[in-house]
C-alpha cells in the first residue's frame, strides 16, 4: 500500500499523542506509588491485628512478602470506610464466628494473632467454607493485587510476585511463544 | 459544537440509550441534517476517566449497571419467587457496552439468517429465520468496519459470508496465546484466523494505534484506540451541532398521542426532576433487557401490556452470552497480561449440524481476559488450593504461563425465557425492578460440553502441561451479557415485535435497535450486527422521515 501524505502525518500525530498519554499515566502510577499508609477509618487496631492474621494466612510471608507486608489490612479499611460500607455487618458477624471458632479449637487463647502458625492454618482450615472466608479471600486479593492507591499491594508486592507489570505501552513480543515465531 | 435542545422543541430524532446502537444511529441521524437528543441513564465520562484499576472496574463493575440502585430479580422458570440477583450486567455510560467491552467483532454467518431453514425446528425452542438475509446487512458491516475502525483480515475466516470490502486495519499484533492456538488448531485440521477486533491497529481518523496496555475487557480505553462509540461516532454526531448527548437522563415512559404514535419520552434528569422530552420519532436502543422493559413500564390506555406489544412478546425470547472456559498452563511464560485479549480464531464448529444430536455450535478463541486479582480468584485450577503457601507459589507461575480457550455458544430463543417487570421490587426512581426468567435449553447446555471437549483438545495439541475447565457451573450461571432477542424482528405482527427495517408493527414512528431484535444469537458477539442494524434502520428511518 502506498503511503500518502495525509496518512504520514496523522501516523505522527498519533506517536506524539501517544507519547504524552503514555508519560502522563506513568507520572500517575509513580504518585501512587509514593503515597504513605493512611490511618485506620473503620476498623479498630484490635480487630484489625485478628483480621491481619488471617489474611496473612491467605497469602503467607513465606519465601517472601505476603498479605501482610502488602498492606492488605489498610486495603480492607478503606474498602469498609467506602464502597464496602454495607460489608461492616458481615465482618462483625464474621469474626464473632471465627473468634467462637478459635475458642472451640484451642480452649484458653485469647487472640488469633497469639496462635501459632501451625493453629492459625487449623483455624483458617475450620473457616474455609464459610461466606466470610470467601468474602475475606476476595478482599485480601484485591489488597493484594489490586490497585496500590487502595492501600494494598505496596510497592507492587503482589504484582512482583506473579509477574505483572502495570504499564501503559508494551511492545510485541509479549512472552516466549510469540517471540519465538518472530 | 453539540446542540442544546429545550424539552419543548419538537426534535426530529429521540434516542434512548448512548451506546454501541444509539452512537450509531445519533451519528448517522445528525448527519443525516436531523435534529437529535440522546438520552443516557448514565454518565459522560472520557479517557481521562479511566484507569488501570481492577478494584473499580472488576470489583465495582464501574462502566455497568449497579444493582443496588436498579436491583434485578432472577427466577429460572415462573413457578419459582424471583430473588435479588446480579443478573444483567450492561454499560451504562455514554457509549455504553462498546466501552467496556472485549471488543470482538464478529459478522453473522449467512447460515444464522435462516437457521429454521436449514436446521429444522428444535423441541421446545421458537427457532426462527430473520426476515433479512445477510446480503442484506453485507452493505452495513462493511460501513460500520470503516466508520468505526476495525482491524482484521479479510477473507481469514473460510466459514464467513461474501464481504465487499477487506477490513480498514491490518490485524492486531498476534500474542503467545495466539501462536500456540494457531499452531494447534492447524495441527488438528481447523481454520485459525486473526481475531476481526474493535481496536486500532494503525492510527485512524484522528485516533492513536492501540499500546498494547492489555486492559480491554470490563474497562475504558486511556488512550482511544478502543473503537467505541464514545470516541468515534458520537463525536462526529456533536460536531454537526445538531446532536444533544444528555448523560444522566433515565426514561420513566415513552409517550403516545391518540392516534398511537409516540410523541417523546418522559425521563429523570440528574436531580431526578422528571422533563418530557418532545420529538417527531423515537429510537430506543436502551439494550436487549432495558427496552423490554422501557416498552413494559409504558403502558397506556392504548397500549395496556406495554408499548408495542399487542404480539405480546416484548420481553420475551430473551438470549444471552452463553461460553465456556478452558485454560492451560505452558512451559514458558505467555505474559497474556499485554495486549488485547483475543488474537485468534476458529470457526470450525460454528453451524449447526443435525448429525451431532442437538442444534448449537460455537466458534472459539484463544484469549486471556483475566487481571491479577480476578485471575487469582477465579482463573486457578479446581484442584489448587486457595490459600496459603503452596497457593502463593503456583500463583507466582500460573499468571504468566497461563492461557484461555473460550468458546462462544449458542442460546436457543425461548418463550419461556424472558424480562418482565417485578410487581414487588422498585428501583430507586420507584419503577418496577427488571425480573428475569430464564433456564437453559438442553441443547445449549449439550452444546456447551461439546465444545469445552474440543477446546481442551487444543489445549492439549498447542503442548499445555495441564488443562482444566474453569468458570461458573452451567445449571448455576444466570444471563449476565450480551443481551437478544425481547423485541424480535419479523414479518408477521403477530409473531414479532419489529418490522425488517427495525420498526415496531405497532407505532409507526418507533424505532427498537439494538440486541433486542435478534431473532437467533449466533455464536455471541453481538456487537457487530447490533451495530449493522444500527446503520441500516438508520438508513430506514431517514427515507421515511424525508418522505414525511
């Protein structure tokens, strides 16, 4: 195909445009990235410890940051202070269930957080077919892998961890079979 | 700049609902020299708008309906109460699905134009021919590959009827997914063609070429290259100065005079004030749930089960997407993250054939449309765990090694499968609540398993290391896209709600376009004919209303 002027130029205006969409998102994920951790809004430092453990169990530090370096714990704060309002009842139910939970398993604790790692995974275990668990597997992956101006995934852990760039611009090839035909 | 209209003025053209057929028709309408108002239940919102953000758009659905503040009831047959569900899910912004959507762009084969033809009747289905073939949208397709910007290649797919015209884009850069379903479906004697896409491959009419950022599905593109009505067609329409785009504008009724023709719309503005909009015609292309139940709620002394329902099938055949997944894991890393999400096609299983047993067929596509989050929660094998250690660690290969298989399936139109209105559910505005019966036709639930066979095999042959299927259970899932099939078209009035050109049988001057006149689904994506009806009614409508 011949390629007229007309089509030239409006190739070029498409590469400068480009450009500049390209740097302005990538100034934007830079500013979210260098945000601090908020304070908590909704959850008080006691309850929020208990919830830590288990989302910590969810996605453990072993072999490297988990849920809990991620800060998914202030993911789910604001998650709760915004457009999880309606899910504050389920918490609160929730881990009465899992604190009534503990006390059958091992009689004589006091905290989730002061279990071993061995009880936390014969708790999370106890748990895992309930609706709260699911509702607290979904936001600790969210927290976890979600966008980091949530709160969560600090320093793009959770994205390090599964090899996930968040990038406006890539260039083919993509991965190792499409490289390999070019 | 885009015109303003008060309420009073008689405009040529009302339009309901700004998405992949109302851009279309607002477009094609102004400037056509008509005078046009579109109203939008949702927001006009831009690129700027957007963002690579799964927790707004995965999570809070942020392009589409919100069913706290317009709930839906689900049934799956009429003996059954109806329950609060997240069933429908449509955009609901200016531009509507095509903003959000995967942006596959498939062209109906000419054998779906007459399936009750060649296939016969099925048991307890209403299968149907069109009343137009496709020679007859052939013209349109083509009209819309070129104004909206489409990229693909012509002539790829053997199974694909006659096109007068190659695509406007050469197609999107093929991914790894695509090189190994290529190499397998050959292996297997299949027919892989690059994926006909709604993205810019090149730049195009003043838009920039796609860059591969890879957040397609379920969000808005930050740099236009998706081809969505928001950043084609409707702009043209507002620089004629004749087309008003009203955001935030949800219809309560359409309106009617004596004599049965409709005289405008009666709608919510933002602060829920109700104004009545004038025109000569209305359009609705409000979706393939939203019409029927717009006409439902718009009852009169005249029209006492609804505007344009004396056939009393508004609402009713509703079809949906129906899909399934099959998913493999590589040796190497795929990184299907980049990129599109679909660049290869096979339509080798598409037409229906009688010798399988059951009527349905499916076209299938290498793709992955899963983000960090939502993979993790939905796209790991059955047999994994899902949580702790071991967990962590498959995640840490699974992400990026990972491909999909999907395919696209039929939905046989039903009467017993439908949108109605809940007598006991209101909406925020205090409308009635949009109720939803619908159960699957045991030829689509036969279809669905036979192809996730094949899809597996591909798998299989392209060397996975492992296959699973993956997704909801069929006897579980409810309709949620893609929404056909309420207001069917027809020749007979008695049998169908519009005419071939889109019109209603009942109201002269009442257009319906968009998925709600299909008479069959295909093999899902809509979009493509949505949009072809879109230009060809458009074309209708602006003879009629130049004799007029």
């Amino acid at each position: 195909m011949q390629t007229t002027r007309r089509l030239w130029l409006s190739q070029c205006v498409g590469i400068v445009a480009l450009a500049d969409i390209a740097a302005a998102q990538q100034h934007a994920h830079e500013a979210v990235q260098s945000s601090t951790p908020p304070p908590f809004r909704t959850l008080d430092p006691a309850t929020a410890a208990e919830i830590d453990a288990i989302t910590s169990q969810i996605v453990p530090s072993t072999d490297g940051p988990g849920a809990r370096e991620a800060g998914v714990i202030y993911f789910i704060d604001r998650a709760l202070s915004t457009f999880d309002v309606d899910k504050r009842e389920a918490y609160r139910t929730g881990m009465a269930a899992v604190q009534k939970k503990r006390q059958e398993l091992f009689p004589g604790s006091t905290k989730i957080a002061a279990l071993t790692n061995e009880q936390q995974i014969q708790l999370v275990q106890g748990i895992e077919a309930t609706d709260f668990f699911e509702l607290l597997r979904t936001h600790t992956l969210y927290g976890f892998l979600g966008n980091p101006s949530y709160g969560g995934n600090r320093d793009h852990i959770g994205w390090k961890l599964i090899g996930f760039e968040d990038r406006m611009v890539f260039q083919p090839p993509f991965g190792y079979y499409d490289g390999e035909q070019k | 700049m885009s015109a303003t209209f008060r309420p009073s003025d008689v405009v040529d053209f009302l339009v309901i609902g700004a998405g992949a057929a109302g851009g279309v028709m607002a477009k094609e309408l102004s400037t056509a020299g008509f005078r046009v108002v579109v109203l939008e239940q949702g927001p006009y919102l831009t690129e700027k708008d957007y963002r690579h953000d799964e927790i707004r758009y995965t999570y809070q659905a942020g392009l589409t309906n919100d069913t706290k503040v317009q709930p839906i009831t689900y049934r799956k047959n009429e003996s059954e109460p109806a329950k609060l569900a997240k069933a429908i899910m449509y955009g609901r912004q200016v531009g509507g699905g095509s903003v959000h959507f995967t942006a596959n762009y498939w062209r109906f084969h000419e054998s779906d134009f007459e399936e009750r033809s060649q296939f016969g009747e099925v048991p307890g289905a209403g299968l149907a021919d069109w009343p137009i073939k496709y020679a007859d949208l052939e013209p349109y397709y083509t009209k819309a590959e070129y104004d909206l910007g489409i990229s693909g290649l012509g002539g790829a797919n053997p199974f694909e009827g006659p096109r007068s015209k190659p695509y406007p884009l050469p197609p999107m850069p093929v991914k790894s997914s695509g090189v190994l379903f290529d190499r397998a479906t050959k292996k297997l004697g299949l027919h892989p063609y690059p994926a006909p896409m709604a993205i810019l491959s090149q730049p195009y009419q003043g838009r920039a070429a796609c860059v591969n950022c890879g957040f397609c599905e379920y969000f808005g593109c930050e740099v236009r290259a998706k081809s969505s009505t928001l950043v084609s067609v409707i702009p043209v329409a507002e620089k004629t100065g004749k087309c008003e785009i009203r955001p935030n504008s949800y219809v309560r009724k359409i309106e009617t005079d004596v004599q049965g023709r409709a005289t405008g719309a009666v709608y919510f503005d933002a602060n829920r004030r109700e104004i009545f909009q004038r025109a000569k015609a209305v359009v609705v292309c409000a979706n393939g749930a939203e019409t029927a139940r717009l006409l439902l709620i718009s009852k009169s002394k005249r029209f006492p089960d609804g505007l344009a329902n004396s056939s009393g099938l508004v609402g009713k055949y509703l079809m949906w997407d129906t899909g399934g997944l099959a998913m493999g894991l590589f040796e190497h890393p795929l990184n299907e993250y980049k990129g599109i999400q679909v660049t290869r096609v096979i339509h080798d299983y598409y037409k229906a054939d009688p010798k399988r047993g059951f009527y349905g067929g499916a076209g299938l596509d290498a793709r992955f449309n899963y983000y960090p989050a939502n993979f993790a929660l939905q796209g790991m094998p059955p047999d994994a765990p899902k949580w702790g250690a071991e967990y962590k660690k498959m995640l840490s290969t699974y992400f990026t090694h990972t491909m999909t298989v999907l395919s696209h399936s039929s939905s046989l139109p039903q009467l017993r499968n439908s949108i109605s209105l809940d007598t006991d559910v209101k909406d925020s505005w205090g409308l009635p609540a949009m109720r939803v019966t619908f159960d699957f036709h045991p030829d689509d639930v036969a279809t669905l398993k036979w192809a996730l066979a094949k899809q597996l095999e591909i798998l299989e042959a392209a060397g996975a290391k492992k296959t699973w299927a993956s997704g909801t259970a069929v006897e579980e899932s409810m309709p949620s896209v893609h929404l056909m099939g309420t207001c069917r078209m027809g020749n007979d009035p008695k049998q169908s709600v519009v005419d071939r050109y889109n019109r209603a049988h009942d109201v002269p001057n009442l257009l319906i376009v968009d998925g709600s006149s299909f008479v069959t689904a295909a093999r899902q994506q809509p979009t493509a004919t949505i949009q072809a009806l879109a230009y060809r009614g458009a074309d209708f409508a602006i003879q009629a209303a130049k004799k007029a």
